[in-house]
C-alpha cells in the first residue's frame, strides 16, 4: 500500500465543509475590500526565494523542497506566496494599470519542517498582498482586514501582535546594539545563531534555542528614527480609533527578510506550540528587490489548517455542505431510465440528487440512501410508473406518500425546505 508523503494530508470527508467555509469566507472579505484574485504556480525558480525571502532565513536555509528539472534549472515548490505575487506584479507590468493593487491568494504552500499539530510540509494559505501605499493607512486596513475575516468565521480567542522593525536606516544603529549585546554570550548560543551573528544578526531574535538570550536583547523600537516611529504611532492610532484590540510586541521580527516598518502576527489562544495563525507586515524594498521599481508594499497570509483547527477548538458551528439532498431509488427495467430522467429534472431546479447506478434491490438502495445521509428517497417503481405516480420518502422520519409524475419537483421541493 502507498503512503501519503509525511506532513501531508488527504482532505475529504466531513472535514470539506470547514475547507469550502474557509475559503469562501477568505474570498468575500477580500472581495469587500476590493482585492483580486491571483493564481501563481506553485513552483518558481529557486533563486527567487533565495532573493525576495532571504538567504539566512530558516525556510531558504533548511526548509525548501528544491529540485534541479530536466532543463538543469532549480526550482522550488513555493514556501510562501508573497514572492510569487510579486515577481508575478513586475513580470505582468500590472504597474501600468495603477497603483495601490490588491491581490489576494489562496493555495498550497511547502516548507520541510518537522510535522506535528498544526504543523505540516505542505500547508495552504489565504494571503492578501497591498502593493503600492506607504501610508499608514495601508497598514491599519491590512490588520483590520485580517480581523474581519478571522471574526467572520467566528473566532473570538485570538491576539493580534505588532511592531515595527525600522527601515535600513534605523535598523543600522540596532542591529550594532544587538552585536554589542549577543558579543560576549557566542560561546553560550546554538550553531544557528552563532552564524546569524555573522551573516544577519537580526534573525537571532528568530532563534527557537536561546530564547532567555532573545528576551533579554536590546528592543528595535528604542531604536527607530523618527519617519518610522510616527508611522507606527500612526498605525497604531487609526487601529485605536477603529477599536480594533492588539498588544505590541517588541521582539516581534517575523522569520522573512523582506520586512521593515509595521510587521504582525496573530496566535490564537486553543493552537498550543503553533499558535500562528497568521502573520506579515510591510515590505517597501522586495519589489525592487526582484527587479521592479521601488514600490512600497505590504500583506499577511493565513495559514488555513491552524485557522480549521481554531474554528473547531471553538466549537463554531459550520454549515453542511448541500449535496445528497434526495437519493432516487428503482425498482425494473423501465423505471431505471425514468428514475435517470427523474434524477436530471430535479438537477434542473438545482436540487442535489445521488442516482443508483448500481443493479441492487430495493432494500439496499435504501441503506445506501441513509448512508449517505440523503434527506429524502424518492422510489421508481414498475407498478407506480403504471399508474402514473412515484413514491416520495423522508429518510429520517419514515413518512412517504404518492406523488404523480408531473408533480415531483415541486413537491420534492417543499419536503426540502420544511
Ligand atoms: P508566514 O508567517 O511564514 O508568512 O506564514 C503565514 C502563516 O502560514 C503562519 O502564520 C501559519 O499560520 C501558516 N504556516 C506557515 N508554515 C506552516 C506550516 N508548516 N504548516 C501549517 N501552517 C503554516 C508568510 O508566509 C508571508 N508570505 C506572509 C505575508 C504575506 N507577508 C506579507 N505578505
């Protein structure tokens, strides 16, 4: 027997409802505010990982599943879909249709991370991408976007955090301050760190190892120049007058390189270990970065699985998907092709019909009926179709009457609703 690749899922089954609940609640709060939708392949050249994420980052260091093509080219399934949308924003010229531009995006991405609840190698993400605003502005409707879409599906037990990391210009003076700081504990700190130290000393706040070391490390908001500082504060204000609750978390860097300025996430109370259920944050040089022109920028991405998890640790109810609403059973040679037209005229009036398609009697159909959690089972039977009728069953009270042929749907119909 063949195994599914670790870390990865087979989604089907009851679980499809919090998929499709998910997903459908992602596109009508990008819809409103008036985002597009953008589909990228899910692999890419390496090289624009390694570029838009960051050579020192954990997922281009360790994480990436990256292989060479029959062409000799590498390529990477994509870990994430900010890079994608970006070299898709320069590749297209969508430049030329004005700025700012709001694409969204929904889809499977690929880290080789080590597997467990909440936690996987192939994983997907709701992501929103705001590409042309240096404003504030921009920053405050992203936060409170992502938080209308996690109450919109109904979640209460979350918090979300924010910072600011600064520009090059700021983050200059800290990242000294934070050398200065980590000089004389090398000799203590994990393999990891001791070469973040030397290639991009900031990504030693990543650290999951020494984290007494990072609690005590210099805070890059005591640091910020003053642009930074009232942007944040900026930020900050219109999220206030917005009531939209967050704490500020000034050790907050985010694990990818592209960021400056305001950067967030959000952990939800119920996820244990992976409590990220979201996270992104400003990104005003990756544009350029990936060959375009300077363009400030910013988005989050979701992480579907964690939020799922989330929905059902809160016990939010979540809508059955309609479909086996009627299961039409039938019983002799000519009441198998009216039992097909039958099937096909409650389609018309978009009713969900499971058709037998299997030679069984009659008593078998009905447990497949019931298996299948039909609501209702209408019979096809030779001596009916005689006299014109069929027979209408509701599956979970037991009740059946005649129905004559020509009233079929209509009934079916109100027997669906009451
Ligand atoms: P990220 O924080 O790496 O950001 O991922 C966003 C979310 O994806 C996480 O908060 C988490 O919910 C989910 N996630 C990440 N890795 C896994 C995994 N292995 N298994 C399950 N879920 C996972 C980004 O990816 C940025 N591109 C977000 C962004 C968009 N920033 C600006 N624009």
């Amino acid at each position: 027997m063949y195994k599914r690749v670790k870390g990865t899922d087979d989604i089907y089954g009851e679980d499809m409802k919090y998929w499709y609940f998910v997903e459908d609640v992602a596109r009508e709060t990008a819809r409103l505010y008036g985002y597009s939708e953008i589909r990228t392949p899910i692999f890419e050249r390496t090289e624009l990982f390694v570029r838009g994420v960051g050579e020192d980052t954990d997922i281009v260091q360790k994480e990436m599943y990256t292989f060479e093509d029959k062409g000799n080219r590498s390529i990477t399934l994509r870990p994430e879909g900010t890079a994608p949308t970006i070299r898709a924003f320069v590749e297209n010229s969508m430049l030329a249709t004005g700025l700012p531009k709001r694409l969204f995006y929904i889809g499977p991405m690929f880290r080789y991370e080590r597997p467990q609840s909440g936690r996987q190698r192939q994983f997907h993400q709701f992501g929103v991408e705001l590409i042309g605003s240096p404003s504030s502005l921009a920053d405050a409707e992203a936060i409170v976007l992502a938080d209308r879409f996690l109450k919109n599906l109904g979640l209460v037990d979350y918090t979300i955090k924010i910072n600011s990391i600064g520009c090059e210009k700021c983050r200059g003076e800290y990242k000294k301050a934070l050398k200065k700081y980590y000089e004389n504990k090398l000799d203590k700190v994990c393999d990891d760190c001791k070469r973040r130290y030397e290639t991009n000393v900031l990504r030693l706040l990543d650290c999951k190892v020494d984290v007494e070391y990072v609690k005590g490390a210099p805070k890059i908001t005591d640091y910020l120049c003053d642009d930074c500082k009232s942007h944040y504060l900026e930020t900050k204000e219109i999220l206030d007058d917005l009531e939209i609750k967050y704490e500020e978390d000034p050790l907050l860097v985010r694990g990818l390189d592209y960021y400056n300025r305001v950067v967030f996430e959000i952990h939800h109370g119920k996820l244990g270990a992976q409590s990220a259920v979201g996270g992104g944050g400003r990104y005003d040089n990756l544009i350029k970065e990936l060959g375009g022109p300077k363009t400030p920028s910013l988005g989050f991405a979701m992480g579907i699985e964690r939020l799922i998890i989330a929905i059902k640790e809160e016990n939010i109810p979540v809508d059955d998907v309609k479909n086996n609403e009627v299961y039409v059973a039938h019983l002799g040679e000519r009441a198998r092709v009216e039992a097909i037209k039958i099937s096909e005229e409650l389609r018309d009036s978009d009713i969900s019909v499971v058709f037998n398609t299997m030679e069984r009697g009659l008593s078998a159909q009905l447990k497949h009926a019931a298996r299948l959690k039909c609501k209702l089972c209408i019979i096809v039977g030779e001596n009916e179709l005689e006299r014109n009728i069929v027979i209408l069953r509701n599956m979970e009270t037991g009740e059946q009457i005649e129905i004559e042929r020509d009233y079929i749907v209509g009934t079916t119909k109100e027997w669906i609703e009451k």
